[in-house]
C-alpha cells in the first residue's frame, strides 16, 4: 500500500474517532460545558492535560530545538514542566476548591473587582488567541506535508474538526477526546524513537540510549560533543549562552505555564480538591514520556544528520557525501523547501560545518570549504523526517502525520475553550449581561468558540509576522500578570484590589515593553529600539526570559500598594480561609 | 499554642510541606541544572554527564515525585485536621 493511502487511512480513522467522541460526549449544560461537570478521573484528566499541553510545537518543534541548542535548551525542557510543580503545589487545589468556571472569575470575585477581571480577561484572550493561531498554522503545516493537500485545504479541515467537537461538545466532547488525542500523540512520537534508539545505541529506552554507546563503543554524547567540536560547532553538553539567561528563561516559562488559563482550567474538571493535587503529578507523568524522550530524538537525529553528511575525518575530501549520492529522505525533503543545499565551493560535495566561527575559520579555507553548504536544516525535519532517516515502514510515517495533527487539534481545542468561556462567563454573564439565561449564556459559550475558530483560522491561512515571537508574549504574559495575582490571591489574605491591579499592570508593562524594545512595538517589524542581540540584553536576560522579572514586579507593587491602602473587606479574607481548606468543595460549587 | 485555630495549624503545616517541596525543585532545577553544571558534568551518569543528566532527565523525573509526595503529605494532613473531602466528592 502507498504511503499516501496509508496515511489516508490513519488519519482518517483518528478522525473517526474524535467524531465519535464528540457525539457521545455533548454538554447539555453550562456545567458540561465549561467544566464538564466536575466528574473527570484525576488520571483522565491528567491525560487530557498532557495532550492539551503539548502542542503541535512541543510535538514538532521541540526535539530540533535541542538538537540545535544542545544544553541550552534545557530551560524549555525543565521550565515546560517545572511549572507543573507550581500548578499542583501553588494553584490548582485551591482554584478547584474555589470551585467556579473561570480564571478571570476567580481574580475578579478575590480582588473584588470588575476591572481586575477584565485585566485577566485580557490577558487570557491575548495569550491564548496567539497560541491557537500557530495550532492553526501547525494543522495546515501536517496536511499539506504528508497528505498533499492544500495547506488552506489543511486549515480548512483542521478547523472543521475542532469546529465540530469543541462547540458541540464542550469541556465534556474535549476532555475524551484530547484523552484519544493524547494516545495517538504519544505512539506516534515514542515509536520513531525507540527505534532510532535501538538503531545507533541498542537501548530500546531513549533515555537509557542517550546515555548509552554507539558502534564504535564510545558514548554516544561524548562523540556529538566531539564531531560537533570538530565542525566548528560549540560541544553538545556545555552551555552556550550564559547561566543568568538559562535559569531566567527557566523560570519565566515555569511561572508562565503555572499562569496559563487553558491549563489551569483543565483542574477544575476534577470531582475534588485531592484530585486536583495527584491529577497535576498524572499530566505531568504523561508530559514527561514525550519530554525525557525528546533530548534523545534531538540528539540521536543530530548525530543521524552529521553523519550522513561527513562520513569521515574532518578535512579529507572523500568525507563529505558526494550531492548525488544523498539518500531519499534528502530528496524529499529538499522538494518541501525545508532542507536546501548550496554547492558554494562547486565540488559537489555537501560541507556542514559552522561558518560563523572565526577560529574555524582558517581551518576551513585549507579544506577548500567557502561556507556552510547546508544552507537551511529547519529545525522541524528533525522530527519529521526521523522514521525516513531510520528507514522505518510507510505506517510509522502515517502515524507520525496523525501525531502531529492531534498535538495541534488538542491543544487548539482547550484553548478555543478558554477563550470562549471567557467571552461568555466572564464579559457577557459577569460583566455586561449578569442575568442572562443558563440557556443563552451556553448559546453564547457555543457562538463565541465557533467565533474565536475562525479569527484563528484566519491568521492561520494569513500567518501575521511575529507568529515566531509569540511564544515570549503567551509566556510572558502568564508569568507576570496571571501567575502573580492568582497566587497572591491564595497565599495573602492581605493583597486587595488596588494593589492586585496595580500589580498586574505594572507587570504587565514592564515585560511587554522590554519584548517590544527587541522585537518591534506589536512585532511590527522596523519598530524595534535595539537589535535582539545579547550585547543589547539588560544583563544578558532575552526578552523571552523577562517574564520572570515581570512577575516579581507585580509581587512588589503589588504588595506594596496594598499595605498602604485598606485591607479587603471581611467577605473577602472568609473567602481566602475558606479555598485554603477542601473541606466542602462541593457546598462551594452552587453556582 | 492552644489558642491557634485548627485552620490556622492545617495552614501552617501546609505552608511547612509546601517550603520543603519548593526547596528541593529550586535545588535540582536551578542549583543542580544550571549554576553548578559544570562541577556536576565532570562526573557521570554512564554515558550522561551529571549535570547535563539532571537538567534534561533528572529534574524531571523530579517534580513527578515532588508533585506526588505534596499530594500524599496533603491528604493526611486533611484527614489528621479533619478537613478531608466526603468521599462522593462534590457531585
């Protein structure tokens, strides 16, 4: 049978599933449909957490950021999980016990406050509208690659599909099927694994394999660091930028996945308070199968791709793959554009190495080498093309398309779901319409969901240029506005309404205008103030790091502003006693 | 201190259980990870060095535990205070 017709196959029968799913689980109510009715099993609900975290960047993307950065991209690794520790330990229990729909209702009822919901309200919107697009983008990206459609086509169907089990089904229709998604997900991305892992280091565990030796009886990370060493590359294993920038980046994520609405209101579908706590250790369990497996897919394809291209001594020639006799896998990606080769120096052999190394330099002009000829390795291939670089069979292709597009669809449906409880709880029921029927408040979630897909589609069909920058903003702007106030609202019976908006503003502020110095003013490009260069860093911190220092500046105004100012009124503070304590979670969800 | 209510003590002795979690994730993810990793990465884990190791696998594998150590301590502290939740949860 053909690869297309195979992956026709999977596919089509993942989607099968999702739809039949969707028709099983339908919200009949608010409840279902917001929160789907407090009824889902902690290890469920950690599963469907799992998928509606990782997304189509976790599942493409990620593994070709190691490769590329080696050690430094630690800090997505432990700060993309690490923030499930705050989740669980920080947030979670008590935003159960607290027992409501939303996040931005939780911030405006604590700080007593229509306009610190509205804040939130923000933030969630802007946060979560960005990720879904590059969802969006990531879904059109796995059809046209493996199914030869359209990459609108692509969109087009990615959004009918999420169109038709979010909006019928609500959190409810979500919930199982991210749980299918994240089956699907998690096979298509540990098979090509464990296979290139048996391949080069006879482990059949990845992250033994990365430990583990290669051929010629050496470690398999001391011959990267080596070969990449040899090439002009820094070594694999060592830092390359600096440790303040590391363990800021870290933090920032850490705090900003914590932040996140659309992970945060995965723990308020569990029946109780206990079950918010172990749900957060069972998400993160079944995060980590992907995220210890992926440095070893980073790794190993980085080694993969090194060694089909210098086959020998570094400088010798006949150790450079002659163009012509490259392997398939080469050509097909060639003809998506994502692999390119330049023969700069015309001997028809493919030289890779780093030619913005000046002490290689040298070394470089006595091998007769004139730059790097690999002029474009996206960092996606290194998922992508890894079951062809290991000569799986055709299905183990088919199952990584499927994989991919059930990371971008489950995690493009919680987010569609934040988003459209937010407009229909929080502005509509909270702010402009408070008696507004259950009925219609449902109607408006579904409408605003089905609303909220085609703003997504449409910046998914028309990318807008900062879609590569929006990661810094979501992340940023969890960790200093959301994060801070939420875990305020718990920990200090003290913190009031003036100082939790002054807070979050002040947060707010500072972490956007420090993205906006290196990025552009909105991203527009040209309106950046200094180039986004380390040079230019206030010490040596990126913008994507910034997140953390924002929300330590909330914290301070936050606490600041309000010691000088009244303390809540005494409903407030019973509030703050009572989510500290699980004891009549159920009374406390009358709505 | 008799006079502290049993809320105040359950606080208490959750705020305690809470500084030791956030310790060991400060250590492992920001002390082991990142500044001391080139000390670590001088020793070796079979073919991982140290540091390395722990800012890739061991840190996470950590928080599993740290997250599932928090919920255990945290329900029996629920029940020593008897703020457990009925069993039918809240449905």
């Amino acid at each position: 049978m053909s690869l297309q017709m195979l992956t026709y196959i999977v596919v089509g029968l993942t989607f099968a599933c999702y739809f039949s799913i969707a028709i099983w689980a339908r919200a009949g109510s608010t409840g279902e449909f917001y929160v789907a009715s407090k009824g889902v099993h902690p290890v469920a609900n950690g599963m469907a957490t799992a998928a509606d975290w990782m997304s189509a960047a976790s599942f493409i993307s990620m593994a070709g950021l190691i490769a590329f950065n080696g050690y430094d991209a630690s800090a997505y690794l432990m700060g993309w999980t690490g923030g499930y520790v705050l989740l669980a330990l920080l947030l979670a229990p008590y935003l159960r016990k607290y027992g409501k729909f939303t996040v931005p209702e939780f911030i405006g009822e604590r700080y007593y406050s229509k306009t610190a919901r509205l804040v939130a309200v923000l933030c969630l919107l802007v946060a979560s509208l960005t990720y879904v697009i590059g969802q969006m983008k990531g879904v059109g990206v796995a059809f046209s690659r493996f199914l030869e459609v359209d990459f609108s086509t692509g969109v087009f169907i990615g959004m009918f599909i999420v169109f038709f089990y979010s909006v019928i089904g609500g959190m409810k229709g979500i919930t199982y099927t991210q749980i299918a998604q994240f089956v699907v997900l998690i096979f298509a991305y540990t098979v090509p694994a464990v296979f290139i892992s048996l391949q080069l280091t006879g482990h059949p565990l990845p992250q033994t394999g990365l430990g583990g030796t290669v051929a010629d009886g050496t470690y398999l990370l001391d011959k990267l660091d080596l070969v990449l060493q040899d090439l002009g590359f820094a070594a694999y294993t060592e830092l390359k930028g600096t440790s303040i920038n590391v363990a800021l980046l870290t933090l920032s994520l850490m705090l900003g996945t914590a932040g996140l609405p659309h992970v945060i209101i995965r723990f308020f579908t569990v029946p109780r308070v206990r079950d918010a706590r172990s749900s957060a250790g069972w998400a993160l369990v079944f995060i980590a199968v992907l995220y210890t497996t992926a440095p070893a897919v980073g790794a190993m394809s980085m080694f993969n791709l090194i060694n089909t291209v210098q086959t020998g001594e570094v400088g010798e020639v006949e150790a450079n793959l002659v163009y012509e006799d490259r392997p398939q896998w080469f050509h097909n990606w060639e003809t998506t554009g994502l692999l390119q080769f330049e023969d700069k120096n015309g001997d028809g052999r493919i030289q890779y190495y780093n030619d913005k190394n000046p002490e290689f330099a040298e070394q470089a002009e006595r091998f007769g080498w004139e730059g790097n000829e690999l002029v474009k390795v996206d960092r996606d291939i290194m998922v992508l093309a890894n079951p062809e670089i290991a000569q799986l069979p055709n299905w183990v292709i088919a199952l990584v398309a499927a994989g991919g597009i059930a990371a971008a669809l489950s995690t493009a449906a919680g987010l569609l779901l934040a988003i459209s409880s937010a407009i229909s709880h929080d502005l509509l029921k909270g702010i402009f319409r408070p008696n507004i029927s259950e009925k219609n408040e449902l109607l408006a979630g579904r409408i605003s969901m089905a609303g909220a897909i085609l703003v997504a589609g449409y910046f998914g069909l028309n990318p807008p240029g900062f879609a590569a920058q929006v990661v810094a903003l979501a992340f940023g702007l969890a960790a200093s506005s959301l994060f801070p106030a939420l875990m305020m609202g718990i920990f200090s019976s003290r913190v009031n309404n003036r100082g939790a908006i002054a807070g979050m503003l002040a947060g707010i502020g500072v972490t956007l205008c420090y993205i906006f110095i290196y990025k552009g003013f909105l991203f527009i490009p040209g309106t950046q103030l200094l180039a986004d260069v380390p040079a230019n860093w206030v010490l040596g911190i990126s913008p994507e790091a910034f997140g953390a220092v924002g929300a330590l500046v909330n914290f301070v105004v936050a606490l600041t502003v309000s010691n000088m100012t009244e303390a809540p009124p005494a409903s407030v503070q019973a509030l703050v006693q009572d989510i500290r304590i699980p004891k009549g979670s159920g009374s406390a969800q009358a709505h | 201190m008799p006079d502290v209510s049993p809320a105040a003590a359950y606080w208490r002795a959750n705020l305690r259980v809470l500084a030791q979690c956030l310790l060991v994730w400060v250590i492992v993810s920001f002390l082991l990870s990142v500044i001391l990793v080139d000390v670590l990465n001088t020793l070796r884990l079979g073919g991982y060095p140290l540091g390395f190791w722990f800012a890739q696998q061991g840190s996470l594998y950590t928080f599993i535990v740290l997250i599932f150590y928090y919920a255990w301590r945290m329900n029996r502290l629920d029940r020593q205070f008897h703020f457990e939740e009925d069993d039918e949860g809240s449905n």
